[in-house]
C-alpha cells in the first residue's frame, strides 16, 4: 500500500461561532419567534431591501422566510455563515434552490402546517365563483337589489379536476367528493390509484382533465415543469364555460392567456389568489376582466395556519442547528425516519472512511466507488455516499462540503461518482467498501460494532481501526524489529503510543501497521522513522 501524502488536518473544514445567530426577515407567528430562540440569538427585521439583506445575512447562520423575501444568488454569496434557510409554508419558489445547494445551505419548508387552511380557502373561492359571491355583494354594497344578474350553478354532481393531488389537493378533493358530492378527477404522476380513491378521486391523464372538467383547480410547485402549463392551447381544450381556480402558485396558469379566454367567453371565470408578480399590479391582464374573483395571497392567512408553520419551521431549524435531521428537507436526499434510523451508526463511519481515503491516497482523484451490502443495500444509501464524499473533499477544498452539495463539489472538481449494492463477502454482513481510484487506487472496508465504527479493511489488509484521533499508517515488510524500531524512537521523542493494530497478507509478506498516539509526529521525526524501520511507507493521518 502506497499512499499519498497528507494535507492540512483542518483542510476546508467551516469552524461555526458558538453563537448561532437566526434572522427572520417576514413576519412569522410569535409562537415560532420564540421557539427559534432555544437555537440561539433571533433577530426579527422585515422588509428588508435587497442590499440590507445581503449587508444582514453575512454572519447569519440561520434565515427564515415566507414568500416576500427572495433569497437570490447573490443573496446566499453574500451569506458566509448561513446554514439552513426555513420557509415558513410551502412553496420555496422564492428561494434559489441551485445557489443554495452550491453553497451547502439546507432549504426546508413546512408543507404541512397550513393544508387544511389552503385547501378550505380552495374550496372557499370554488363555491364564491359558482355563486357570484363577490360580485352580488359589491352590487347590493353600491344600492342595487340585482337577483337575475347573478344566477349561480350547483357543485353536486359537477367534475373538479385537479392538477396536483399533493396535501393540499388531497384534502380538497376529499372535501369536494365527500361533502360536495362532486366528482374528482386528478392528475398527479406520482399518486397511485389507492391513493386517490382515498381521497374518492379518480387518477386520468392531463387531456382527460382538461377536456372533463367544469371546475379546474391547481395544487402543484412552480418549476419549470409547472411553469405555464396551462397556456392558451390547454385554456382552448376545456369545456366552454369551465372555471379555474388559483390558490397555489402564480405563473402555474398563462395569465394573459386566461384573461384572453374569459373576455372570449370560452372559459366562464376564474377564483385567482396568486399571482406572477406580487403585488398583483395594475397592469396584469387578470385584474381588467371584469367578474374574475380575486384575494391577495390568503390561502394560509388563517391564524392558526400561521401559528402552525412558524413552529413547525422553528422546531426544525432549531433540530438542525443542534445536529438533527429536519423532516421536510427541500434540497437534502429523502430519507424515512425508519431507514434514518438504520442508517444513523454508518453515517460517522461514512465520513470517516472518505477522510482517510483523502489522507491516503487522496492525490488527482478521477473516481470514488461507494458499496453497500447487507442492511446499507436496502435503503437509499445517498447521505452516506454524500458523508463519503464530505470526508474526502473536506482536506482539498474551502468549500463547505456536507450531505446537501457533497455529489456537486464532487463534478466541479472532475470526480465520477457511483453507487452500488453488492451480493460480495465484504467480510461482514453490513458493511460498505469505499473505492477511490486517482493517483493511485485505494480500497476501504468498514463496518460498525455495537454502534461505533470500524474500519477492517485497507486493500488487502485486514485490520480493526477504530477511526477516531490520530494514527501513523506504516506499510512494511512482516519481520521482526519493525515494531519496537518505531515503538522505541517515538518513545525517545516522548511521545505516548495509545494502541497498535496489525495486518498482513501473510507470514513474512507485506504488512500494515495502524499505531494511534497521543502527541503529534512532525515531519523530521516520520523521516527518521522510515529510515531507521526501513519503512515502504508512512503517513500520518487524523481522524
């Protein structure tokens, strides 16, 4: 075993303040505000330009949000400390997730905390358009008693399609087929057909919904997927006199198209509550058609919707700032909390593992093969292949690396990275093996013992490491003296030996040697120790 030669310990590692400092720039619940506090030092400052939230953020750790604040790209390069962006509600559109993950930052949101209160607003702007809710109340407000202008149509019996069957459009199609008595159909590629049942929707294709429904409801993120997906073409293939409703993202729906279709007569009206840009301004096409039905934004203006994402956004923060896992981590690899938790004992050795591979043979590294047997090779094993790589790439670069970019840092420094399962004996039944081929190749085995890691394999060697503190890694060839020749000089340079751990491919063959110590070896004395030791190799490496 030929090994390269070790930098810096500290290498890029980020060194966090001991003073976590949070900045909530939209005004959030004071519940939230409160629990943020058992993190660390909260500052509330909303309405905040651009410019001073660049100035502000630069030694945050910390940032929650709701959909005023955008967090640009050169909002989160100005962010030096910045760890974890929380949204309080669903949609992050907001929120450069690229930049983000470039830069290490976790983006979570709360999609759960304010369901009930968008889709009961949902179902609130369904019935209000099929009513002419709005429109009779501003008649009456201005003197008029107009009974005929205002003739509505009944929900029962009529088709809701739905884009989206996520949460939110879960509970409205659950809402509208078993209070209303409608009939839901839905698009979602992701749902299953039991799952819509649950919900007593019927899963169809996107022309099935267009072409079907009298009353179309959106419940999908905006993306470049989403964007515009319902333009004129679509708006043109559904039934004359179908009605929209809005209350999940702006620019989802065509608004010039939409507007277009209703002064047509085409499309009967439309329920919106967002908008492409917000504030809506005067000069979106939506607001001069006459009877549309608008609301600024409201779909979790409840207070109990806003109570409920602030706390939830909070805890999680809070959770992640004192090591844990969020659960609804927006650009982090899902993983469910029962995998979590059969995962949790390898992920210190996953790190530690990429750390000594990037200590001994870490030089112009092309390829890092990462192998999971046994229990690893039946869960998404991406956070330990991201730790792998956080170990390794944390001694060649100033980037912060963790579990959010680690396979990015990866590309931007020309390395393939792979992900197998294997049937192999990998010499436990749990186990993963970590390849790394550059300047040379090096091949890693490690394993975990009633929960601690253990490395037992370096190449062929076979040995018990336990990867924690610093170690002399000595390749030599197996014959008597090399160990008290290296035990004897390091004890006249007074330093302490903690433990030895020995492999050898076999008797009088070539052998490596694992001697952890409890004081630093400079380079003078490791040139003096192969030397005297007659040494192939020696390296020295933290862990």
């Amino acid at each position: 075993m030929s090994v390269a030669a070790t930098p810096g310990a500290a290498g890029g590692r980020t060194v966090i303040s001991p003073t976590v400092r949070i900045l909530v720039s939209d005004p959030i619940a004071a519940d939230g505000v409160e629990r943020l506090r058992a993190a660390g030092e909260v500052e509330v400052a909303t309405g905040l330009s651009p410019e001073e939230l660049k100035r502000r953020i630069a030694d945050v750790d910390a940032l929650v949000v709701r959909s005023e604040t955008k967090v640009t790209a050169e909002v989160l390069d100005a962010a030096r400390r910045l760890r974890v962006v929380g949204r309080a509600g669903v949609g992050v559109d907001n929120i450069d997730l690229d930049a983000a993950t470039r830069h290490g930052v976790l983006v979570l949101n709360a999609p759960t905390g304010n369901t009930i209160a968008a889709a009961e607003h949902t179902v609130g702007m369904m019935l209000a358009l099929a009513r002419n809710i709005a429109r009779a109340d501003a008649s009456m407000h201005e003197g008029r008693w107009d009974r005929k202008a205002f003739m509505g149509t009944e929900l029962r019996e009529k088709t809701l399609g739905l884009l989206g069957l996520g949460k939110i459009g879960f509970e409205v199609a659950r809402i509208a087929s078993q209070g209303l008595k409608m009939r839901v159909i839905a698009d979602d590629p992701l749902v299953t057909a039991e799952r819509a049942e649950q919900a007593g929707a019927e899963l169809v294709d996107f022309d099935t919904l267009l072409a079907q429904s009298d009353f179309l409801s959106v419940h999908v993120p905006l993306n470049d997927k989403t964007r515009g997906v319902i333009g004129a073409a679509e708006l043109a293939r559904m039934k004359k006199g179908a009605r929209l409703i809005n209350v999940a993202r702006g620019g989802i729906i065509d608004e010039q198209a939409l507007a277009d279709a209703v002064r047509e007569g085409h499309i009967g009206g439309a329920a919106i509550d967002v908008f492409t840009k917000e504030p809506a301004l005067p000069e979106n096409p939506l607001l001069a058609v006459p009877g549309l039905l608008f609301t600024p934004h409201l779909g979790a203006s409840t207070t109990e919707a806003q109570v409920n994402v602030a706390t939830d956004v909070a805890d999680q923060i809070v959770q992640y700032l004192s090591g844990g896992g969020p659960r609804y981590a927006v650009n982090l690899p899902t993983v469910q909390p029962e995998e979590m938790a059969r995962l949790r004992p390898y992920l210190t050795l996953a790190e530690k593992m990429g750390s000594l591979a990037a200590q001994l043979a870490g030089e112009k590294v092309s390829r890092v093969v990462c192998s999971y047997a046994g229990e690893l090779s039946q869960v998404d094993p991406s956070l330990l292949t991201a730790e792998v790589l956080r170990g390794l790439f944390g001694h060649f670069t100033d980037t912060r690396v963790n579990a959010i970019n680690a396979k990015l840092v990866a590309k931007d420094h020309g390395v393939a990275v792979e992900e197998r399962t294997t049937t192999r004996d990998l010499d436990h039944a749990d186990a993963l093996l970590v390849e790394v081929i550059g300047k040379e190749r090096l091949i890693l085995v490690g394993t975990q013992f009633e929960g601690q890691p253990r490395i037992t394999r370096i190449n062929d060697f076979r040995v018990d490491m336990e990867p924690n503190g610093v170690f002399l890694v000595v390749q030599h060839n197996d014959r008597p003296g090399v160990i008290a020749k290296v035990s004897g000089l390091l004890a006249s340079n007074d330093i302490n030996i903690a433990g030895i751990e020995l492999g050898r491919d076999h008797p009088r063959g070539q052998a490596v040697m694992l001697m952890q110590v409890d004081d630093p070896v400079g380079s003078e004395l490791q040139v003096a120790l192969r030397e005297i030791a007659d040494l192939e190799s020696l390296r020295v490496v933290t862990l």
